[in-house]
C-alpha cells in the first residue's frame, strides 16, 4: 500500500529476510512459551535460582569492592559529587608536605555554613539590626554549646564587624580582626561604625577584586553597587561522635526548624533559605547523615508500593507464589543491574539516587 515494494531502500528481497527473520523469532518464542507451559515449575524455579545465584554474584562483588576501596562509604556520607571531591583534593594539595599530628582522640571534625541574604530585593545584608540577627544566630552555636569539644576555625562576617585585631594598630583594618576575644553579647552597632568596614571592604575589592580578602563574603557586584544582598559564615568545630547531631539543635530551635515525615530539618521555601527577623537564612552542615535519616520514611513508603504491586499481581494471577516470585524477580533487578554495572562493565561510580531504579521498576 505504501510503495514499499517499489523502493530503492526496501528492496524485495530485503523485506523477504525480515520476514524470515521474523518468523524464526515467532518460531523461537513459541518453543519457549511451550516449554513454560509443559514443565512450568521446573522453568519457574530455573529462573528464580538463576536471579538468585546472579544476585548472590553481584553481592560477592559488593563485599570485595567494601573490602578493597576506601571511599566505598562515601555515598552514604554525600560525599560522591564532584564538588566534595574537589574540596578534598583542595584539602590534600594545602597540606601536601605538612607533617600531620595524629589525633589520638575520639573526635570528628564537623563543618557548619551560614548562608544570609537580606530578603528585601537589593537591600543589604550589613546594615545594624541584620548584623546583631546574625550575631545571635551563631551565638547559639558558639556560645555554651555543651556538643562542640573544640572550636578549630572560625571564618564569620562577624569578625569584620564586631572583632579585635590581635595588634591594636590594625583594628582599623577589618580583615585583621577576629572573634577569638569576643563575649558575644551582640550588641546592636553604630550606624558610623558599619559604614566604616563597608567603605574599607569596599575600596579593598575595588582595588584587589576577587583577590580581596572580602570577596568570600559579598556580592559579585559589590564593587559597582557597594551593597551585598547576600554574606556567609564558616565554622569548623571538634565534636564527639555521638554528639555530633545535637550540635544544631540551638540553631535549628532558633530557627523554628526541625525533622518530619518526608521532611529535612535543613528544608528551605522556594528559594531554600528560611526566615530569621528582617533576613533570610540556609544552613549545611557535615555532623548530620542526611541521606541515612531521611532514608526511613522513604523506605516506609516503598514497603506501601511493594504491597500494592503485590497485590495486583495477585489480583490478576491468582496466585500468591506467582505474586511473591515477581516482586522478588524486581527487587533482585538492582543487584543484577549492578552486577553488569560495575561488575562487567567497571563503572565504580555509584550514588543513592541509582537505588531509586527500583521504584521505576515496580511502576513498569
């Protein structure tokens, strides 16, 4: 009807192979379906062993990669996206040739950021009541928090503003302060006083640009507009390992933030911040394992679809073996598809999401 028998691209002997190639297939299928049909139990159970046994393979290949690399836990962690791996090779370029102590403790290093922004369009975050805010938001984590063993690193907009030069005769130079002998009582600053270090931030990152020792806390464009909407604060801390979680808590009290069902403590409106007075904050934090707590009520949720699937397989086999073998049969998918992922074909990159496959299956 369409002229294929006429055209240069199907000729007709051609159409005459597929067909062939069609039939052998239809001829193949046949037989198979004939075999199922007559020795049903042997072939089911062939299968399942064979899905077993391949599983089996594909979690031997697991324990050995466990036991082989040293960064196998490192998804867990979040740890596997190219930026925290950039920040570790940064880390390790730094220290090269350094003579590291070890430390005999027991304690982790853990990190918290501070993400600000004014909240009001172009506004700035340096203005006298956001500053005393930001004050006392960090003051929660500072100041008698019983988690944190040892304060190591402390990088704040703060510094600039409410520090002390360790040499009198910089203080005059903001990047020169620290919080070091601060008491944190975060009293509300002079108007003169902010405009001050937003003049000196300002002539340095005109003069220095992305040089400037102020640029990690200002805008891109605040050598053109003197006004930053948004600043950020880095600690770094010592904390017991069973404590590490407990370190937020002041902050997320302060905050009104806490965990739900399917919902993160760390979870932010539309733009990810959440408010505090007249600005807006984000928190990350490396002490809290976000992927194992959330995790749960996922997982509470994926045992709801097993059951549903179950129980339309059932409804349509009318059988609850058959029902069982087949959410086994999709489950045992992610071993399998793992063992020619990584097992055949050396793909070592592996991240959570990848076990969301999972849910694809069960839909299909």
């Amino acid at each position: 009807f369409f002229g294929l028998h006429q055209s240069p691209l199907f000729p007709t002997n051609r159409l005459g192979v597929v067909q062939s190639d069609m039939k052998t297939v239809d001829r193949l299928t046949d037989q198979v379906a004939k075999h199922f049909v007559r020795w049903t139990c042997t072939c089911w159970l062939s299968c399942l062993l064979l899905i077993f046994l391949m599983a089996g393979l594909a979690a031997g290949l697991g324990f050995l990669t466990i036991m082989t690399r040293d960064d196998v836990w490192m998804v867990l962690d979040g740890e596997m996206t190219q930026h925290r791996r950039a920040f570790l090779a940064a880390g390790e370029e730094a220290t090269a040739g350094q003579v590291v102590e070890e430390d005999e403790t027991d304690l982790e290093t853990e990190r918290v950021f501070f993400f600000y922004k004014s909240g009001m369009g172009t506004e700035s975050v340096f203005t006298q009541d956001r500053l005393k805010n930001i004050c006392e938001l960090e003051r929660t984590i500072v100041v008698n928090n019983t988690n944190i063993e040892e304060l190591s690193q402390t990088v704040s907009v703060l510094a600039l503003f409410y520090g002390t030069a360790s040499n009198p005769a910089l203080q005059s130079i903001p990047a020169a302060r620290s919080l070091s002998s601060y008491d944190w009582s975060c009293e509300e600053l002079t108007q003169s006083a902010v405009d001050e270090v937003v003049n000196a931030m300002h002539t340095d990152m005109v003069e220095k640009g992305a040089g400037s020792l102020y640029a990690r806390f200002v805008d891109p464009s605040f050598p053109e507009t003197k006004v930053s909407v948004y600043s950020q604060t880095y600690l770094q801390f010592k904390v017991k390992p069973d404590k590490a979680e407990g370190v937020m808590n002041p902050v997320f009290e302060k905050l009104g933030l806490s965990y739900g069902f399917l919902k993160s403590a760390f979870q932010g409106e539309e733009d990810r911040f959440v408010p505090s007075g007249n600005m807006r904050v984000r928190l990350s934090y490396t002490g809290i394992n976000e992927i194992q707590k959330m995790a749960t009520p996922d997982f509470m949720l994926s045992f709801i679809s097993v059951i549903l699937v179950f129980g339309v397989a059932y409804i349509h086999t009318k059988s609850s073996i058959m029902a069982a073998a087949a959410m086994f049969m999709m489950i045992m998918t992610l071993p399998i598809a793992a063992l020619f992922y990584q097992g055949v074909f050396r793909i070592l990159y592996f991240e959570f999401l990848h076990i969301l496959v999972i849910y694809l299956v069960l839909g299909i």
